[in-house]
C-alpha cells in the first residue's frame, strides 16, 4: 500500500514538473500606443520601464481614469467573463485611490483642474491563475498555476495633457505568496506591487 503510494506521489510530481515547464510568465508587451509619449521610459528592471518627470513634484491632486482593457481574449475560450474583468477594473481604480489618500497624503478628485494629474491606467494582457495549482506548496515552488498581468500607465497634466511620469509594467505571479483559487489572484499581487511603487515615485517627487 506505501509502495503504491508513493508510486502515485512520484507520478503526480512528474506530471507537475511538466506542467511547470509549460507554464509561460507574461513577457514583455509591444507597445500599444496608449501612452502619449514612450520615448523618455527607461527600464528599471527586468520587466519594467519607467519615466517620472521633474513637474511630478507639484501635482498633490489626482483623478484617476476608469481602467481601459487593451487586449483581446479568445472568444472560445476566454479566461474571464465580463464581471471578472469589471473586478480586476474596479480593483485597480480601488487599490491606486487608497494607497494614494492613505495618511491623507493625496486628494483624489472626479474632474479635470488646474494642478491636477490624471491617472491613465491600461491593462495589455493577464494570464489567469489555475487556482487549484496555485494553494499547493509543491506546486506553487515551481510555478505551475502562476498568473500574471501586463500594464502601461502614465500620469498627464488633466488640463495640458502634460506627462508627467510613466510606465510599463508586466509579470507573473509570487512563488511565495498565494493567490488563492481566484483567476485573478496574481493578477492582483502584482497590481498591488506596481502601485506601491508609483506611490513611492510620487512621494520621492515630491
């Protein structure tokens, strides 16, 4: 019975090797034209590129554009559904307001003003999580499951159309951290991460 057992263990940690090894991270996205100026973004890491402007400093007020889908799913088998999407949408528009009003640092407004920055966020492409895969430490290790998400965004003068800083973004998800069942998990992980950092990029503007 043992032996059987572990013949079973031997043979799922094989077909999760090969699943791992199918498993691709989300690369580097073409450009899609979204931003209004790609010329001055410099990379800061193996899957960033990043621009902060020197008038970022005077902006203490943002409004922040609904979240634009500029990717097209496979309309047989789409990774998510509508509302799925919505979230992830709703998550990000969310997620920026709070990390930016946190300790009142920031005032979020809905109209375009003189001295306001608006936020532009598009999202270019997202793997969904496989939930199942993506609970279980001897699966998460070797990144079989993992989702991921791809961005460009930019900060804009909301009167002149001024950039005042950008930047793209695009990865897979946390071997470490769990995503949960949800698709949209390390989607999700990776937002958070990103907005941290433009939240840090503002700060230090400033």
């Amino acid at each position: 019975m043992q032996l059987a057992s572990c013949y079973s263990i031997s043979s799922l940690s094989l077909a999760l090797l090969i699943i791992a090894g199918c498993a691709a991270p989300v690369q580097e996205q073409e450009q899609r034209g979204f931003l209004q100026d790609y010329s001055r973004l410099v990379e800061t890491d193996d899957s960033s590129y990043v621009y902060v402007g020197p008038n970022l400093g005077n902006y203490s007020t943002f409004m922040i554009d609904p979240v634009a889908l500029l990717f097209i799913q496979d309309s047989d088998e789409p990774q998510f559904d509508q509302a799925e999407l919505n979230d992830i949408k709703d998550y990000v528009v969310a997620e920026f307001t709070e990390a930016l009003t946190r300790d009142n640092a920031y005032e979020i407004v809905d109209s375009p003003a003189p001295g306001v920055g608006r936020i532009r966020i598009g999202i270019t492409k997202i793997d969904a999580s496989t939930g199942i895969l993506n609970v279980l430490i001897y699966t998460k290790i070797t990144g079989a499951g993992l989702g991921g998400i791809a961005t460009e965004a930019e900060i804009v003068d909301s009167i002149n159309g001024e950039q005042l800083a950008a930047a793209i973004h695009w990865g897979s998800g946390s071997r470490i951290l769990r995503a949960g069942f949800t698709p949209a998990g390390d989607a999700k992980i990776l937002i958070g991460r990103w907005i941290r950092l433009a939240r840090t990029a503002i700060d230090e503007a400033h």
